[in-house]
C-alpha cells in the first residue's frame, strides 16, 4: 500500500491508499530560476531618481528579490535614494529583510492619502508573487497592489463580477477594473512565481504587462488537463501560508473544482488562524442571506457565492483544525484526521474507485480536455 505524504500546515500527514484505488499525483512540473538569470532581468529595470520598492509579499523569494533590486539600484549610481514600502502588517519583516541594506522603510495603509504617498516618488516599482484567484483571475500586480493601497477596492471589483462561479486563470471583470485603476499609478513591476518556496520566474517592466507575462507562465506550469472528470480526489491546498485560513485555503480549492462533476472532493487545510473573512465568520455562525439578498459586501462574500456553487456539484468533506459546528454550518462534511479520508471516498464510492491526488491545490488549474462535451 504506498503511502503518501500531503502538506498540512506545518507538518505533512500521511496518506494510505492501495495501489489499485490510487488514479494519479498530479505535481506541478517546476524547477528553480538560476542566479544569473535573475540578475540579469533584474539590470532590466530603470529605477532613478528617489525609488520606492513596493512588497506585498512575506516569503523568501520576495526578500531575496528585494536584496537583489537595491544591490543593482545602488551599483547603477542612478538612485538618488530607495524606500522599501509595505502594508503595516509586514514591517517588521521588511526591517529584518532590509537590514544593512541603505534604504528608508516606509509605512503605508488603506486610505486615499496612501496613493498620493506612493506617486510622490520619481520611480516606483511593485515586487508581487502572481498566484490563481477567483476574483481576479490572477493576483499579484494591479489586484495586489490596489488592495493595500485603497480599502474599498475588493468591494468594488467584486461589483463587476458577472458570474458567481470562481474564474482562476481567466481575465475577469474584476482584472480589467484593476488594469484600469493601476495604469493611472504608472508603476513598474518585479513579478515572480514561488511554487514551494522555489522560485520558478520573475518578468519586469510595465507593471501590467509583467504581470500578464508572469500569469501566462503560471498557467503554462500549472494547467492539468483531463478527459474525464475523476470520481474522487484528495487535495491539499499547499503551503503554510495558503493553508492558515479557511478563506486562503478556499482560494486554492476553486483551482481544482471547475471541471469536477458528481466528484467526491476531500479537502486537507489546517486553518490554524482560523476562517480568515468576516463572510465565513458570519455564514458560520448566523444567517449570511441578508448580505447575498441586499448586496451589502463584506470581506470575503465572493467566497460564499463560490461556496453555494460547489455545493450544486458537491459536498466535500474538510480535515481542518476549525470546530465541527462551523464546518458543517459552511456545507462540508467533517473529518477528524487525514486517516478519515479514505473510508470517507469508499463508503460514497465502493471499492474499485480511482482517487487523484493534489498535493498543491495552490500551484494547480485543473481542466476540461477539449474532447469533454458540454
């Protein structure tokens, strides 16, 4: 019987299943960028003049990428000075990144004078990972950037939307709103893709084109496509990050569930910050119908809508650390450990059924063949 291991949060948690009932492991297929290709792209960019680097991202590949633009600023003599600017929330991480480095750090927050701040400067550049989103289609650049910058930007691209199914790897409504919005900023962009902890690509340039160039690549790296749509799967939603809340880990589960019909979905997010939206914290705890009905967003109200979608197609059960009441309330069946999930598959679909596996449901696309009717 091999065993498989699935990422959990922090830890890996082992998976039995028999040779027979295992269809595939569907891995992304990456490898890391080399140094010398990063440096090189990285002398592309034209920062003058008083720079601000921008980060919105807490991982190793955007601290290695911050290192490596300020080392080339300050090695090209064309920077007057180099701010590295960040949402509140990773201050501290910025300030230990930047140490030793001759840079100011700045501070920015959700609020009108923040747009102001950020033009004020000669040269303006947005360091983002790009990563599937069901809004947007892709975030990272315009979507990533206008979201710290104004607070009710979320809420008025969620307005655009026109479907209430997710659309992760599409251009969307709410990505042309956010293109629209950011040319105004006339930013450029570093925009780069870390599939566990790896990172794969980096584009530069015109912080909309960089960031097209980066989500093509994404997609190209990440599409699984196939014929039939499998009876079962098991799928983890990633790393750390993806799985810390019920509301990151459902932007990784729509990855997987477009193609799926009469599936029987188990679903490993650890959750150890809990639901994560304002949206699930209300649907599971009272009534969230006043807000659907009255059109009165509240942070994460796309995750609902996308909820009341998969439920058509589905139940899927969930292996989390949230308490059975609130995942019930949200629709999933209940597991209490990753060794739930098999009897949980065979007792829906008896002994024979092939099971696919999705280690990274957050580095996945899955699809429809072509050849699959409508």
């Amino acid at each position: 019987m091999p065993e498989i291991w699935l990422p959990y949060g922090t830890v890996e948690v082992p998976l039995k299943i028999k040779a027979e009932n295992l269809g595939k492991i569907h891995i992304p297929n990456t490898k890391p960028l080399d140094e010398n290709s990063i440096k090189s792209r990285i002398k592309e960019l034209e920062l003058t003049g008083n720079t601000l680097i921008f980060v919105s991202e807490a991982d190793e590949a955007s601290a290695s990428l911050i290192k490596a633009v300020v080392n080339a600023s300050t090695d090209s003599g064309k920077t007057d000075s180099i701010s590295v600017g960040a949402e509140r929330s990773l201050h501290s991480w910025v300030k230990k990144v930047c140490e030793g480095l001759n840079v100011k750090i700045e501070v920015f927050t959700a609020e009108k004078t923040s747009e102001a701040e950020v033009q004020r400067y000669d040269t303006r550049l947005l360091i983002s990972r790009v990563s599937f989103n069901p809004l947007f289609g892709f975030l990272g650049g315009p979507a990533t950037l206008l979201k710290t910058l104004r607070p009710n930007f979320i809420a008025e691209a969620f307005k655009r939307a026109q479907s209430s199914e997710p659309r992760p790897g599409e251009e969307t409504e709410a990505s042309f709103y956010a293109y629209s919005e950011a040319e105004r900023l006339q930013m450029l962009g570093l925009e780069y893709i870390s599939i566990n902890e790896v990172l794969v690509d980096i584009a530069v340039g015109d912080l909309i084109e960089a960031h097209k160039q980066v989500s093509q690549t994404l997609l190209d790296l990440c599409k699984i496509s196939l014929n039939t749509s499998p009876e079962a799967i098991i799928a983890s939603a990633g790393s750390r990050k993806s799985a810390s809340t019920l509301a990151s880990a459902l932007n990784t589960l729509w990855n997987i569930t477009k193609p799926l019909d009469n599936t029987t979905v188990v679903f490993f997010a650890e959750c150890i910050n809990g639901l994560g939206s304002e949206a699930l914290r209300v649907a599971a705890t009272r009534d969230i119908e006043l807000y659907l009905s009255q059109s009165n967003y509240i942070e994460g109200l796309e995750s609902i809508l996308y909820l009341k979608w998969l439920m058509e197609k589905t139940k899927p059960a969930l292996l989390s650390t949230l308490p059975k009441h609130y995942v019930n309330r949200l629709g999933f069946d209940y597991l209490r450990s990753a060794s739930d999930a098999l009897p949980h598959i065979l007792k829906q679909r008896g002994s024979r059924v092939k099971i696919h596996i999705f280690p990274l449901a957050e580095a996945t696309l899955l699809t429809k063949s072509e050849s699959i009717s409508h």
